[in-house]
C-alpha cells in the first residue's frame, strides 16, 4: 500500500476509535526499512529528536558501488548500521565478517564516519546516541 492510498483510508475512517493512534503509526511507515531492528531504531530515534536519517542509502566511490547502508546523515557524513544478525546464520560467519569489515572500510575510504549497534543496544539506547554523536565529531571534522 502506498502512503497516499493509507493517507486516503485514514481521512475516510476519521473520527472512529483509535485512528489518531493509527495516524501517529502511519507516520512511520517507511518502505526502507529492511528489519524490525532497524524499524525500532527509527522509532528511537524520533522519539529522542534525532535528525532523521536517509534509509537504505547507496555509498559509491568513484561511480563504484560500495554498499547499501542502514542510516545515512549527509549533513555529517556518517553512516549509522543495526547488525541484526541474521546474516551471521546463513552462510560462514567468518566469511561474512570478513565481508562487512571490507564494506565497512571502503565506506570510510569514501569519506563516511560508521558506527554500528545491535539487539541489545536497544535497551538503551542512549549508548547508541553517544556512538553517533562521537561519529558526527568526526564526520565534520573531515
């Protein structure tokens, strides 16, 4: 369902119980959110006042793909990834580090500040709104 067709749903349905809970929820529909780890962060970080990301964000280097990230600031140069590790079960976990340490790399050669969280991150979150703020320092500083 696309964001107009809901927003024209919700507009028809004004006034019954419960749609302006079912707005604030609308809002925070997001077709790039690719996990539910990823779709609490979001809500976090709203919730905390965070600037608000660009999600699924394509990093190129030289007109060369380098990866798709989970959270991309532009304005501070920083890329924010949530490791639900899920891709640490289906295939060779080391293979799959060794991956994301060569991906991560090229990010900060491209000239992006990466800071990563994971499950139990979430249950406080303010250590992950520490990681970024530090990652913004750096990002403007480059």
């Amino acid at each position: 369902m696309r964001r107009d067709d809901l927003a024209s749903v919700l507009e028809r349905l004004h006034g019954r119980r419960g749609m302006s809970r079912a707005r604030v929820v609308a809002e925070f529909i997001e077709p790039g959110a690719e996990s539910p780890g990823e779709s609490i962060s979001r809500v976090r970080m709203r919730a905390d006042g965070w600037p608000m990301p660009t999600l699924q964000q394509e990093i190129r280097l030289g007109g060369r793909f380098i990866g798709r990230v989970d959270f991309f600031w532009e304005e501070f140069g920083v890329v924010g990834e949530f490791d639900g590790m899920v891709k640490y079960r289906s295939e060779n976990p080391g293979a799959v580090v060794e991956r994301e340490k060569l991906r991560e790399d090229a990010i900060r050669d491209a000239g992006f500040e990466v800071f990563r969280w994971v499950w139990a991150d979430l249950r406080d979150f303010e250590r992950v709104r520490e990681r970024f703020d530090r990652a913004c320092v750096r990002g403007v500083a480059r």
